[in-house]
C-alpha cells in the first residue's frame, strides 16, 4: 500500500473518532474520568466585505483517549 498526506489524515481522523467514541462509551466511569473529560477548542473567523460576508465556527473537542486514538493511527500508519 502506498502511503501518501490523504491515508495519513484519514487515520488521524479516524484514530480522534474512535478515541472519541471510547471516551464517551467510559463517560459512566468515574475511576476513568481523567481520560474522558474533555476540552473544547473554538475558532469563529468572520468577515464583512462589501460583495460578501462569512462566519465561520469550528470547536474541536480534545480529550485524552482521543490523543490516544491519534498516537495508535500515526504507530498504525507507520506500519503499514
């Protein structure tokens, strides 16, 4: 398989999506509450020109099985 920028952001995101996913599926355990809470990261650029406007919101929620999830892809993708 060749590796390529794409395969390498497809297992970045799919590794954040499942580290997600475990990390909400634990959310009842409170034992493993420090790896399932969770930090929001916000960015809304916006401007006004005269022939157009735009407002753009992006929140990346980050927690630590999700960190956990990415290291896995990039180990994953190493080994292809």
């Amino acid at each position: 398989m060749k590796k390529n920028k794409g395969m390498l952001i497809l297992f970045l995101l799919l590794g954040w999506l499942t580290g997600s996913w475990l990390a909400k599926a634990l959310l009842p355990v409170k034992a493993l509450s420090f790896l399932t809470s969770s930090t929001s990261i916000k960015w809304s650029p916006q401007a006004d020109f005269d022939i157009i406007r735009y407002d753009i919101n992006l929140e990346l929620k980050v927690c630590l099985l999700s960190l956990l999830g990415i290291i896995a892809a990039v180990w994953l993708y190493r080994r292809l």
